[in-house]
C-alpha cells in the first residue's frame, strides 16, 4: 500500500503522537445544552421515583432490582469492575477498570514472562 507504513498497515490507525481526535470532545449545541439541564431539574423527582419503585411490594423483583442498582450508582458510583485474561497455563490475569495501561501491560508482561510464555 503506497504511503502507508507497515505498522498502520497492520492495525494501528494513528503514529504515535498522532491524535485520532485532535479538536477533542464537540461542542454541545444550544439544543442538546438545553436538554441537558431540562433533564437535571427532574433529578429529585426521578430519585423519588426510583425510592417509590424500589420500595413497592407491589413492583416486579426485576423493577425493584433495577430502581435499587440505578440509585446505588448515582449515589456512590459504579463498582470497579474486572477482566480476567488467562495465560497458556489457565492462570488468571485481573485488570481493574481505571487502570492505567501501562499498569496493566508491566502486570501483564510480569505474569506472562513468570510463566515462561514467549512474548514478542
């Protein structure tokens, strides 16, 4: 492929340094900016809702764990959650969410080297 290096040739879309989204995030439009703070003046109401729902006898179990989920989230924010990757030898590898990458490659590259697998 002419002008193309044999590294994006393969899968990497970017050189390094190269941002794949140089402007960053857009600009939220007047419309969208209005929905958003239209959506937040219902907070309370959708809180109450959600109590209503989680506390009624009456609600579906399904109902009642979702309404209990939504408010545990917005109250404390989602659980940290795991990957498990397993090596040649079955042994798991966990990297959490939030982790660095370069976190998760050392660890990685750690396990992977302890157990003699080859890595290129």
């Amino acid at each position: 492929m002419p002008g193309i290096s044999e590294k994006t040739a393969r899968g990497r879309q970017f050189m390094p340094g190269q941002s794949g989204n140089p402007g960053g995030r857009p600009r939220m439009t007047d419309e969208q900016r209005a929905a958003a703070i239209t959506a937040r003046e219902f907070t309370a109401d959708a809180i109450k809702t959600l109590i209503q729902i989680m506390k009624d006898p009456k609600a579906s179990a399904s109902a009642r764990v979702s309404a209990a989920c939504a408010i545990l989230d917005r109250g404390w924010g989602r659980a940290p959650q795991t990957v498990e990757i397993g090596n040649k030898n079955g042994q798991p590898l966990e990297i959490k969410a939030g982790m660095l990458p370069e976190e998760a490659t050392r660890i990685y590259l750690e396990r992977v080297r302890g157990q003699g697998v080859g890595v290129h």
